[in-house]
C-alpha cells in the first residue's frame, strides 16, 4: 500500500496495484516539463510505502500527519477505489451533505460514460443557473 498527501489536507491510501498504474500514468509525463518534473517530485517526496504489521496496523510518517493535521484521532473513509485518512473535525468541514453526493452520483447514472468529476462539476454548473 502506499500513501499519498491529498486534497483538502487528507490522506489517500492506495492499494499496491493502483498505484503502479498512477505510476504508468506519471512514466508518460515528459521529463522536459518543468512544472510536471517539480508537482511529480513534491508529491514522490511526501509518500510512503506503506506495511501493515501482524494486527493489520501501519505507522503514518510525520510529515503525513503534519500535512494532515492529524495529532490524535483519524477518521477512515471509504472511496471505492482507496481510503483517505482525515482528521475528525476536518473531515466534518469538507464532507458534502448526503443531497449533494446523490446529486452526483444521480447525475453520473443518467449520463452513461460520465465520471465522478465531470458529474460534479455539471452539478456545480446546474446549481448556479
């Protein structure tokens, strides 16, 4: 497993297999694209291998943990692709009401092909007009 810093100051723990083909995807960015080099770089630098002892636990780095703002509790959430670690209170600012996750999700089984980011963002769109 390995463990990346995400969004909003959670963490994102991904599975072995997706993360090599994260990896495949970041093999085709030009190594001539300076700004591509440095974002690839700062987020390789805050990542982790990460092992799960005999009773399934896993020590998160220090600089995760800052990044997170995590000192005590965490929080697991299930994504259906990996699981992000947030801080409780965090957590409960950036998490959307049940209304609006279902609006997307609504909005990705009426469009067939549409993913979760192109179904939120039409969302987004529909709310302001």
């Amino acid at each position: 497993m390995f463990l990346l810093p995400g969004r909003n100051r959670c963490l994102q723990l991904m599975p072995a297999e997706m993360f090599a083909e994260t990896l495949a995807q970041f093999r085709r960015v030009s190594f001539a694209s300076r700004e591509a080099m440095t974002a690839l770089a700062s987020l390789g630098s805050r990542s982790a291998e990460i092992s799960c002892d005999k009773q399934g636990r896993f020590a998160i780095p220090a600089k995760l943990l800052a990044h997170a703002g995590i000192e005590d509790k965490t929080l697991l959430v299930g994504t259906g692709s990996l699981i992000q670690i947030w801080q409780p209170e965090r957590w409960e600012v950036e998490r959307l009401d049940t209304d609006t996750s279902l609006d997307v999700v609504e909005a990705m089984h009426s469009t067939p092909g549409m993913d979760f980011e192109s179904a939120f963002k039409r969302m987004l769109m529909d709310d302001k007009s």
